[in-house]
C-alpha cells in the first residue's frame, strides 16, 4: 500500500476521484499475497498491482465501474476456471479475491 500513496495524493491534489483493489483472499496459488493493492483513477491511470500483470486491465476496468456507478464497494473474483481470468491470464491455478471500493476524500 505504501508504493501507492504518492500517486494518491498526487491524484487528490487534483481532484481526483480513486479506486483502490486490494487483495483479501487467495485460493491456492496466487500472484500476489494478501494486502497487495492498486489504485485506479477517473482516468484509468494505475498505480500498484494485485496480480503482477495478469487480471489489471479486468480490475481496471471493475475499479472504473465503481467509480462511474457510485458504488460503496464490492468483493471479486478471478480464478483458474473463470473464462474472464484465464482470458486476461490468471493461469496459476488459484482463485484470487479482491475488494475494491472508492476513496472518499
């Protein structure tokens, strides 16, 4: 979470509105451990990462969801067996669980 404060505040001195994914859960294996963390702006800009790569662009794309829909928040999931996942590159086997919600200033 450290990595990515600069980039937060960098955003919040610009008005900025921002998501953050973190890592709650993992099921087998996963790439990144609890706690691994991403942030998301209005703009799609990206700071952080929760899968080393392999789920961003599908986070991203939830993160921006949240944001357009005014959400509180909500609990995803990316595993070996879901089409989305194995699409974008998740094939380490495991299930990785995410929540992300918007930052209120």
């Amino acid at each position: 979470m450290r990595e990515i404060l600069s980039d937060i505040d960098h955003w919040r001195s610009q008005n900025k509105r921002v998501a953050i994914a973190r890592v709650v859960d993992i099921e087998g294996s996963g790439p990144r451990d609890p706690g691994a963390a991403m942030a998301v702006n209005q703009d799609g800009e990206v700071s952080g990462s929760v899968s080393g790569g392999c789920v961003e662009g599908a986070v991203v794309a939830e993160a921006l969801e949240i944001l357009a829909s005014d959400s509180a928040g909500r609990l995803v999931k990316f595993g070996y067996s879901d089409d989305e996942a194995f699409a974008v590159g998740l094939t380490c086997g495991g299930v990785v669980h995410l929540f992300i919600q918007p930052l209120n200033w």
